[in-house]
C-alpha cells in the first residue's frame, strides 16, 4: 500500500488513482485530494459510505472538482 506523501506525488504528476477510504483517514484523504489542484488528475474514492457526509465534504472540496466518491 502506498503512502498518503506516495499518492499525493503520483497526483501532482498528473496521475488518477483509486483508493480505498477505509484504509486512510480523513486528513490523508484530505492532502491526497488537495494535490489534484491545478492537475489534470482524477481521484476515486472506493468504500466513501464509511465516512460521513461531513467529512466527504470536506475531501470534495479540497479535490476542487477532481474527486469521486464510490457510494455503494
């Protein structure tokens, strides 16, 4: 598994990338999605029902329109 400074690199180098929100807390989500700004880069975010609605806010809007969330 990479780390969240890993994904954060791979996404500021323009990189999409899935993964898991189970595996990662809020704050790492939250720094991986803000390394999209500017990018050309997508992030979907698999297992987003285990956070709150509060928190997925909080990662969309640090993803500025480059994340997804996978709600099922």
């Amino acid at each position: 598994m990479k780390s969240p400074d890993q994904l954060s690199q791979i996404v500021q180098a323009g990189g999409g990338i899935i993964v898991d929100a189970s595996k990662y807390s809020t704050e790492q989500l939250v720094k991986i999605a803000s390394s999209a700004k500017g990018k050309n880069a997508t992030i979907l975010i698999r297992n987003a029902d285990r956070k709150t609605t509060e928190k997925l806010r909080h990662i969309a809007e640090a993803g500025s329109g480059h994340v997804t969330f996978e709600l099922s």
